[in-house]
C-alpha cells in the first residue's frame, strides 16, 4: 500500500511566499483549522480533495512539490 503525505516544509514555505498563517490558509481553502494541523503534523493524510484544494490554491506548486508518496509496510509505525 502507498500513501500520499504532506511535504510540510515545502507546504511551509509556500504559505511565508503568500503571508498566509496555517487558519488563514485553512479557511481559504475551506478545511478547518485543526484538521490543516493535523495533516501538517503528519497525524492525517490529504484526502485526494484535500489535495487538490492545495494543489489549485498553490498554483505555482506541482504535485511533487507539496506532496510525497510513501510506502505503507506491514510493521511500520510511522
């Protein structure tokens, strides 16, 4: 299984490049603040609306650039 997670320091530096906070950039894009935070903190995954959202908001960012993809293995803890 693989899964889509946050690249949070790219994320980060997009949000400086638009003088945006994380509930700023929450409301823009239509999430609540604390789910933002938890994708940020790596605690959930971007649904695929989640990110798109993202993705339409940053234009200037690819898809590599905010996201990776990762292997989910049996036995890993992350």
């Amino acid at each position: 299984m693989f899964k889509v997670v946050l690249n949070r320091d790219n994320l980060e530096k997009a949000m400086l490049r638009h003088n945006l906070s994380r509930k700023l950039l929450a409301k823009k894009i239509g999430l609540s603040p604390s789910y933002l935070c938890r994708i940020l903190a790596g605690k959930q995954a971007p649904t695929a609306a989640v990110r798109q959202q993202l993705l339409d908001y940053f234009k200037g960012s690819s898809f590599d650039d905010l996201f990776t993809i990762q292997e989910n293995g049996a036995g890993n803890d992350d």
